[in-house]
C-alpha cells in the first residue's frame, strides 16, 4: 500500500515538474530546475488535499486552498533561489501588487486557473492510471 502511494506520489510529481516547466518554456523561453521541483510539489498537493476530502469539497473551495499553498511556495523559493543564492530566475517588481518582486497578484490569478486544471487533472489521473476513487467535482 505504501509503494503503490510512493509511486502515484512521484508519478504526479514528475508529472507537475515536467508540465510547469515546459509552461515556463514555451512562454518565457527558459526555466530554472527549482520551478520543475516546485510544479512537482505543487501537483502533489493537488492531490493530497483533494484525497483529504475525498475530492467532494465544492472545487472553489479546492482552488483557494491550493492557490494559496502554491502562492506560498513561489514566495518562499523565490526567496531562496532569487533572494540568497541570487540566482534571478525571475522578478515581479514590475507588476502590481508584488511582495518583494517574488509574488504577485496577476500570476496569483494565472496560478489560480492552473490550480483549477491540476486538482482535475490530478483527481482524474489517479483515478483512471491508479484505480483510485472516482473524484465527484463540483463548483458549489
């Protein structure tokens, strides 16, 4: 039981690593490794907290939650990977209403809407690869 949720796990983490970074390929031309890893972590949330509530809360409620977790991680590795290691992999001083160049309310919203698309993706996946619990969704 264990093995077979280590591998959904990382199944999901590959699959969010490789899908934020091929986003951030095609619409900034280059990523950073820390973004693969933080798409990984991302889609495993999606789906721990979707399995939590047997993905029966109202999927507003889902998109919020996960929103603010993925919001949480870009603002805690952008001040690791761009703030101490300096590395500048990107910077959101330009829009408004940042928080030290690291987050911002427009990506906020854009982040939003894939958070939406990987808590379906992920509840379908595990369900349709890993015979899992069939996700019952819903807006309200």
């Amino acid at each position: 039981m264990l093995l077979k949720k280590l591998k959904e796990y990382f199944f999901l983490w590959v699959l969010g690593g490789s899908l934020y970074y091929s986003f951030e390929m095609i619409f900034r031309g280059f990523s950073h490794s820390s973004m693969f890893v933080l798409g990984g972590i991302c889609m495993d949330f999606f789906a721990v907290q979707g399995r939590a509530s047997k993905w029966r809360e109202p999927m507003w409620i889902q998109v919020i939650r996960c929103t603010t977790f993925v919001v949480a991680c870009e603002f805690i590795t952008g001040i690791i990977v761009n703030k101490w290691l300096k590395l500048k992999v990107w910077d959101y001083s330009d829009q408004p209403f940042h928080l030290f160049g690291q987050i911002c309310l427009p990506f906020a919203v854009i982040f939003s809407a894939l958070c939406a698309a990987g808590i379906l993706l992920s509840g379908y996946l595990l369900h349709w690869l890993f015979k899992e619990e069939k996700p019952k969704f819903r807006v309200l």
